[in-house]
C-alpha cells in the first residue's frame, strides 16, 4: 500500500512560478541561446530548426509517459530527480562543443527530459484550492514564461559577453537545479489511486481520465483546447513579418526578447487574478476575443516600427492573459488524484491549435500581406468563440444535470 501522507496545507502561488522555471528555461536555453551557438559555429538554420523541433516533441506527447510520474515514487522525488537530470543534462549539453559534428550527441541531450514539467502539474494541482485555481494557472505561466526569457535572454546574453560557450548551459543548468528548493515548502502528495499491484494503480490511473472524459465539464475543456482561441500564433511570426512595419532587428528582439517576456508574466499574473472572479472557461473566451481585437486594431494602424512595438507588446500582455486562464481551466477540471496524466492529456491537445493556426496565419500573410494575416487570426479566434459558446449550450442536452463531473 503507499505510504500515508497528510493532506498538504494550500501553498502560496508564487511558488508554482519557481517550479516551472525548469520548463521554461530548457525551451528559452534551446530555441535562443544554443540555436546562436550553433549558427556562430556554422550549423545550417535547417538543422537547428529540427533541433528546436526535436526539443518540443516529447512535450506534445508526454500524457504516454505521465502515468509513471503518478504511479511510482513520490511526486516531490520525480521533481527533483527530474530537476538534477534536466540540469545535469543542460550542462552536459553546455560542454559539448555546439559543431555539426556533435549535433546528434546535442540533440539526445536535449529531447531527455520532460518529467520535471509533469511533476511540478501534480505539485500545483494538489496544493490549490479551488478558489484560486486561476492564480496557481497565473503564476505557473508566469514561471514558464519567465523561464524562458531566462534561458533565452539571460543565456545569450552570457553567451555575448562571457568568455567559454560552456558558461551559459552551466549557470541555467543550476539554477534549474536549484528551483528544487521549493520543496521545502510543499508537502508530498495523497496517491489514493495508487494499489498494491502497479497495473491496478495503472487502470486507477486510467478510470481518472475517463471520468473527465465522460463529463461535461471534461468536454468542454477539451473542445476549448482544440479551438484557436487565445493562442498567440502571430507572435510566433513577429521576425519574419516585422519588415512590413520597417521595424529594425533590435526592435524585433525586445518585443520577442526580454520586454516581451516581462510583459507577458505581467498579464498572466494579472490574468490569473481575474479566473478567479468569473467563470474560468468564460474569462478564456473574452481573453480570446479581446486578442483577437488587438489582432485587428494592429492591422488597421499605420504600419510604423513604433506601432509594430506597442502592438506587439499589448499582444504579448493579453497573451498572458490566455495562458493564465488555460491554466486555470485545466486545473478546474483535473482536480487532483492522478494529476499529472490529466493536466498532461489536456496540454498535450492544446498544442494542435497552435499549430495549425500559425500554419494558416503564413497561408493568409502569402495571400493577403501581414495586415491580412492578422485580420484572418482575429476572424478565426472570434468564429471559435462563437463555436464553443454554440456547442456549450447544445450538450447541456447530451449532459443533463447529475451527470458526472471530472473527478476532485
């Protein structure tokens, strides 16, 4: 039988944000600070966008794996298990010389570690209460975000003006390592799921998400994630768009750098506070359209590099906002028990809008110019809204009330 815990006392938000540094900083470390290396030591711009690539795909598909996260060892010891590899990983991928000869040795370092990120989803969602569920989604944002203006940002910046490429992989790698200190504040989690035998434990696991699946509030939140409402896909198209409001380079890496970065932990702080005063899913679709709004307004405004920057930097903030309230809404409806294979199912699948929209975002901008591209986004994000709100209201028919709710 597992171990006996105390049910652990409600933690301050703030500290989701140290736990999701890790996450954020292996991204920002990889997309920014390494992909710079490795241009400088003559690596083409095809291998280090399959690099980049590579580092993203076990996050779309780490619900497969979740399961061990909430099936073995204690979730405080997966943390910092996984906070010491992705660390120890970072500065192992710090003192291999970024050459095309060591690419393959770089890019293996890089996709091996995710479960630092399901650990700190099941931390988060046992030690929340259900009153602040959009502050936890806030602030866990926040430290996502934040991580990766870090990794990006703090990490170039070493990379420019210290002396030894190792430097940079090696800082990160620590601080990674010492985000672990956070434990020292939480209590481990119940796992009443778990069962004597690992493969009751395993269908415990697997009842927990049918549950969720079969509930109405379950599908809700997985049609909201399937939808391109909030998902910032222009921001991922700033660089190659940003000659069309004549905006210079320097320009273009503060809105998508640091000032973008801060601003962007702003809005999901801010944001956070306001899931916790409105229905979640409903706060999630304003955000949405008031985005969408941005979109359409920076269409409609002269095409300047000043307005390119105030645009870009309020897209930024109400992103934050979007990522606060998808937060929330996955923690409203996982509850706890097996929460890393729940949080970890429902990210997984709101990864595909973000794909696919930045994929019509560069059909419209081929099509119809950059002012075009941002009015199809806006089009997009409000026919969603309209879409969920549509379908909402058609399954209180298919879930009559006493229908079962997601699990607490």
């Amino acid at each position: 039988m597992p171990e006996r815990v105390t049910p652990e006392p409600w933690a301050h938000p703030v500290l989701f944000l140290i736990l999701f540094l890790p996450i954020g900083i292996t991204n920002g470390y990889v997309v920014v600070t390494l992909a710079y290396l490795l241009s400088h030591a003559g690596v083409s711009v095809e291998a280090i966008a399959g690099l980049a690539a590579l580092s993203l795909l076990p996050q779309t598909w780490k619900v497969i794996w979740a399961p061990i996260v909430d099936t073995t060892l204690t979730i405080k010891r997966w943390f910092l298990l996984s906070a010491i590899v992705t660390g120890a990983l970072m500065i192992a991928t710090a003192i291999v010389s970024p050459t095309s000869a060591n690419l393959i040795l770089i890019e293996a370092l890089v996709m091996a570690s995710s479960f630092n990120a399901m650990a700190a989803d099941s931390l988060m969602a046992h030690a929340t209460p259900p009153n602040e569920k959009g502050r936890a989604g806030g602030w866990s944002q926040a430290g996502n975000l934040g991580g990766s203006g870090l990794g990006g940002g703090a990490g170039l910046w070493l990379a420019q003006h210290v002396a030894g490429a190792w430097v940079p992989g090696a800082v990160l790698g620590l601080v990674c390592i010492a985000s672990s200190g956070a434990l020292l504040l939480l209590q481990e989690p119940p796992a009443a799921h778990r069962a004597t035998r690992y493969l009751a434990s395993l269908r415990n696991v697997g009842r927990e998400v049918w549950e969720i699946l079969r509930s109405r509030m379950g599908f809700l939140a997985l049609l909201i994630m399937t939808l391109p409402i909030g998902v910032g896909a222009a921001q991922n198209l700033w660089s190659a768009v940003a000659g069309d409001w004549h905006a210079s380079a320097d320009a273009v890496a503060l809105v998508n750098g640091a000032l973008g970065g801060v601003i962007s932990m702003v809005g999901c702080i801010a944001g956070g506070f306001l899931c916790d005063l409105m229905d979640r899913k409903t706060a999630y679709n304003v955000f949405g359209v008031v985005l969408a709004v941005c979109a359409a307004a920076m269409a409609l405004a002269p095409k300047t590099q000043l307005t390119f920057v105030i645009f870009t930097c309020i897209y930024a903030f109400i992103l934050g906002f979007c990522y606060a309230a998808f937060g929330a809404i996955v923690l409203e409806t996982i509850g706890a028990g097996a929460a890393a294979t729940k949080y970890n199912l429902l990210a997984g699948i709101s990864n595909a809008p973000i794909a696919y929209q930045t994929m019509i975002d560069g059909w419209a901008q081929t099509r119809y110019g950059s002012g075009g591209m941002l009015y199809v986004e806006a089009l997009c994000g409000v026919g969603a809204v309209a879409l969920y709100f549509s379908v909402a209201a058609a399954s209180r028919l298919v879930f009559p009330r006493g229908a079962p709710a997601a699990p607490s």
